[in-house]
C-alpha cells in the first residue's frame, strides 16, 4: 500500500475534512503523512528557516494546520507540517510530492463547476494533469 502521502490542504472546511480524511487513510495503512498549506509568494512568512519552506515545528503553530496537528495526535500518525510560498499552488504541490518522495497525493475537489470552475481554476485538476504521483481525490458533491 501506499507509505507517504501528501495531503495539501487550503483552510477551507472541505480541505480540512478530505485532510482528516486522508490522515485515517494513513493510520489504516501505516504511512506517514506530509501535510503542506501553500500561501501565495508575495505573502509574508514569520518564519522560514530554509528558502521557500517553514520547518516542520514552526509551520505546525500556523493556524491552518491546528485541526491536523490534534487529528494527527489523536491517530498516532507521524505527520510533517510544511507551509510553501508559490503563487502556482498545484506545481508547488507536485513539486513537494516529488521533494518528500510522496507515493500519493490525497486532496479534496471543491466541486466547482461552469463558468465558476473555468474563472478560479481547479487546483485539484492542475494536480491531475501533472503530476506523475497517484492523486487520490475526496469529492464534495
């Protein structure tokens, strides 16, 4: 089965419910997770021990990864926390799949569709179209 996923997560409540989702996933198969939130590159980081990441303790006291940390707890997952500054979230998800040696990616689908799908974009299908790891998606429909 799979061994590291990486479980991109953008502060929504269906992020963070496809998040949790995926950390069961990874306490059923014995895995370990990588939990990675991307902010937009102009957006200032308090922290940032290496270029372009926040290490792993810093970026666990973010506000976004407060429901994962005590998921993570709770299951016994052993969960790395990593905040990434890019303004393309989906290269950046694909890239830290390939970094971390991630064999899945497990992400939630906002559902959006028509012309609302078309103007925002589809993270989630960027990821798709890209990415050489196994993307597992948790659809909101």
């Amino acid at each position: 089965m799979y061994r590291h996923l990486l479980i991109p997560i953008d502060g929504s409540p269906v992020s963070e419910n496809a998040a949790l989702a995926a950390l069961k996933l990874a306490g059923e198969w014995g895995a370990r997770a990588t939990v990675v939130h991307v902010l937009p590159g102009e957006h200032p980081l308090a922290f940032a021990p290496a270029p372009g990441d926040a290490g792993n303790a810093s970026a666990a006291s973010h506000p976004v990864f407060r429901p994962i940390v005590a998921a993570a707890s709770r299951g016994g997952v052993d969960v790395a926390f990593l905040l990434r500054q890019s303004d393309r979230a989906a290269s950046a998800i694909v890239a830290v799949a390939i970094e971390r040696r991630c064999d899945l990616i497990a992400m939630a689908s906002h559902g959006r569709r028509g012309l609302a799908g078309l103007v925002a974009g589809s993270q989630t299908q960027k990821v798709l179209a890209h990415s050489r790891v196994p993307v597992l998606v948790f659809n909101t429909d």
